[in-house]
C-alpha cells in the first residue's frame, strides 16, 4: 500500500506565479530528491488556479508526495529533521514560497474511478 504525504503553500508575493512554478518544480524538488537517499516516488504538484488573481486564495499549491509504504516515508521523515538538511531546506524554500504558510498532513486515500483516465497516476 502506498502513503501519501499532502503539503500545502503560498508563494512569496514578490515573484511570479510562473516563477513560482518553474523554481519548485525545477530546481527546489530536484535539489531535495537529490540531497535524500529515501525520498518520494512521486511528487505531484497541484497548482491552484485563483478565480481572482487580484485576490489569491490561502495556498498556491497543494502537493502530493508518494512513497511505496509507511516504512520509505518514515525514513524520509528521519532524513529531514538531520539539522543541516532541514537548514537547505528551509533556506530553499525562502527563495520561492512563505515558509510560515506551509501545511503538512499525512492522509490515507480512497478512489472512486469512474471512468479511467489514460497516463493518470
């Protein structure tokens, strides 16, 4: 059974959302996978899309981290509270979102496909 890790975040207010976008996905999630000897599987990004752009809502983005089960995510876990990757992690994460914004919930999933969607994990 796989886990899933949901995070939640609000990029800085001084970038773009593209620039947003582009640093997490192309430099701040490559940087951590690098640097982790466990990691994610999969890490899917949720980029929300603001009825008013004017008026952003509370998060940006809300992620998805996959692991193959319990015991991978708990390594992973313990990998970062080792204080100098916690410290490149939030030095990182200053440079593209609020840190103080960041939610973190582990959750437990249940689908219903109704019809399938091809390429869909």
């Amino acid at each position: 059974m796989t886990f899933k890790v949901v995070l939640l975040a609000k990029k800085r207010a001084d970038i773009s959302f593209e620039k947003f976008r582009d640093y997490y996905s192309n430099h701040h999630i490559q940087m951590m996978n690098g640097l982790l000897k466990h990691g994610a599987a999969i890490h899917r990004r949720n980029f929300v899309i603001h009825a008013d752009p004017e008026n952003p809502g509370e998060y940006d983005v809300i992620s998805e981290v996959f692991y193959e089960d319990l015991s991978v995510a708990q390594a992973t876990m313990q990998e970062l509270s080792d204080p100098e990757l916690h410290r490149k992690r939030v030095e990182d994460e200053a440079n593209f979102l609020i840190p103080e914004s960041v939610r973190v919930f582990m959750v437990e999933t249940d689908t219903t496909v109704f019809r399938p969607i091809e390429g869909f994990v």
